[in-house]
C-alpha cells in the first residue's frame, strides 16, 4: 500500500508547490480570464492555466514512480499534446476545430502506443464473451478519448469543481484498478488525485487560480486514457460499467447540455447556463454549496462503482440502467433540458 501512497504524496507537494509559480508565470505572460458575459460566475480577472502545475505533477511522479512503457510512453506524449493545445487556448481562445484536432493528434499517439478499446463484453451471452471491435477500435477509442476530454471542460465552471470531480474519479479508479491488480494504472490514477488535491487550496472558492483549459483538457484526457487501460481491457462486465459510473458527472452534465442543445435548435459547442451546477446556483445555492453537492454525486456513483467492480455480472448492467434513468428523471426536474441563455 505504501508503494501507493508515496505517488500520491509527491504529487500533492509538487502540485502544492508548483501552483504559486504557475499563477505567477500566468499573470505575466496575460493568461488571465476576463468576465465578458454573465454566464461566468466570477466577477475579477482570474489567472488561469493552473493545470500547468498539475501536468507537471503527475509527469514527474510518473516517471519518478513508473517504468516507461509503450503505454505510459503515449500517454505521457498524448498528455503534452492536449496541454499544449490547453495553454494556447488560454492565451489565444483557440476556436472549437483548432482543439479538436490537438486532441484528435493526442487520441492517435496512444492508439499507436496500445492504449485501445480492443474489445466489448457482452453480458448478456454466455456463447460470445467479447465482441471483438476490430477496425472500429480506433474510431470508437477516438471518440471516448475526445469526449471524455471535453466532459471535464464542459463542468468547469465553479471554483474547484473540475478538480475535486477529477480527484474523486481518480481516487475511485484507482481503488477498481487494484481489484485487477493494475498497478501501473493505481500509479497513475494516484498521482493524478494527489495532483488536484494539491491545486484545490489555490482552487477552492474563492479561488485564486484557474485550471483553465491547461488543466481541464488534460484530466480529462488522463481519465479517459487510464479508464481504457485500468478498466476497458478487463474481460468483466465492469469493463462497460465502470467508466461511465466513475465519471458520471462529467458524463451527464455534458450527455444532457448537448440533448438540450438539439431540442432547441443550437450548436451543441454554444455556451449556456444550463448546466448543473447552474442550475444549483439558481435554486440559491452557493457556490460552495454547489460545488459539495456535485462532490457528493461524484463521490456516490465511485462508491456503486466501487461496489459493481466486486459484482462482475449482468447485474451491474441493470443496476447501470437504473441509475441513468434515475439521472434522467432528476435532471428533468432541475429543468435541465430546457433553454437557458
């Protein structure tokens, strides 16, 4: 266990310690977020590109803590590719192609390295066990990769919200991995969770640094990269369960901005004040408040995540099921399907 524990130390200290310069580094070079509409909820110019420092975390604990693999080679490359792509846009407001294709670039370099959806259980056939994808592995490892990459973007918009969302889908992919004996992955998924914890002081409300879309595109491209090879290359049924459960707030939030989008006839890239933690704003909730709320849904899907990794049957696909009809259902009542400019 300690083996464990010494990964997520370090990059809680890095993290810790990195931040200050970082925000430092943000405010000269003029990476800072001017509130031009009402749908940001700060008022000040905020440095931003906090997700430097937490890149650098996890980097540097990866290749204090882990041999370099091929895997770990490509994410470590798809990683820099995203934060490039992540740093230009907080200097420069990259528009919605240029990111694309950063992270079409990044999803192709750990396809080259072998980190790949190669395969689908069914659960619901004892005669076939695995549906091999074959050629569709790359588009649909391509689309989990970009999708999951913006999910995080897509939440990030109350003060500590991405990070803490990011630390307790790390901390509950980490706990899954073991049950494989993953440890490669419990590495990375440690160094990542010690990464945020350690930006989240500078972070929290109110925060004194953003992760901007530095840091925000990069976790969600290492969740999604980690999940392909902590969890989608078991032969369990978790295999199609886990992922989804682990980051299920990034899922739906976004899954639902992009439904209610199409309902009323806007590009699904068009900001609005819809989302949920908008929605917990206008009930009266403050911004903490709002924040701890959407903390304790991360933290109760990990924990039925948790709970289906020890399952391993069709049982977890209905127990799945339930669980997104049941989001459904609530997030109809928050009225997160209708318009909100």
């Amino acid at each position: 266990m300690l083996k464990y524990i010494l990964p997520f130390l370090t990059a809680v200290i890095f993290s810790f310690t990195l931040t200050p310069l970082v925000r430092k580094l943000a405010i000269k070079i003029g990476a800072v977020d001017i509130p031009k509409d009402n749908r940001r909820v700060h008022k000040e110019p905020m440095p931003h590109m906090g997700g430097l420092a937490i890149f650098f975390a996890v980097i540097i604990v990866t290749l204090i803590f882990l041999p370099l693999s091929r895997e770990i080679i490509s994410i470590i490359l798809g990683g820099t590719i995203i934060v490039m792509g992540g740093i230009l846009d907080d200097l420069r407001d990259l528009n919605p192609k240029a990111k694309f294709m950063f992270q079409i670039a990044a999803g192709l370099v750990i396809i080259i390295g072998g980190v790949k959806v190669d395969f689908v259980t069914n659960p619901f056939s004892r005669d076939i066990a695995l549906l091999d994808l074959r050629w569709l592995s790359i588009p649909i490892t391509l689309f989990w990769i970009v999708g999951i990459t913006n999910t995080l973007n897509f939440i990030d918009g109350l003060d500590g919200l991405s990070a803490g969302v990011a630390m307790i889908s790390s901390l509950t992919l980490m706990i899954v991995a073991a049950r494989f004996g993953y440890s490669n992955i419990i590495v990375l998924s440690a160094a990542m969770a010690g990464a945020c914890l350690g930006f989240l002081p500078y972070n929290f409300n109110p925060a004194k640094i953003f992760m901007g879309d530095t840091g925000a595109l990069f976790l969600g491209f290492m969740l999604a990269a980690v999940t392909i090879e902590g969890v989608m290359k078991s032969v369990a049924t978790i295999a199609i369960v886990a992922p989804i459960l682990i980051l299920s707030v990034p899922i739906f939030d976004t899954t639902f901005a992009i439904c209610r989008r199409l309902l009323n006839g806007q590009s699904i890239v068009a900001a609005d004040k819809g989302h949920l933690h908008h929605r917990l704003l206008n009930r009266g909730f403050s911004q903490r408040k709002s924040v701890l709320i959407l903390y304790s849904i991360s933290a109760a899907f990990g924990l039925i995540a948790i709970l289906v990794s020890q399952a391993n049957s069709k049982q977890a696909v209905y127990l799945s099921l339930a669980l997104l009809i049941g989001s459904v259902i609530v997030a109809a009542k928050l009225g997160i399907f209708e318009k909100r400019n």
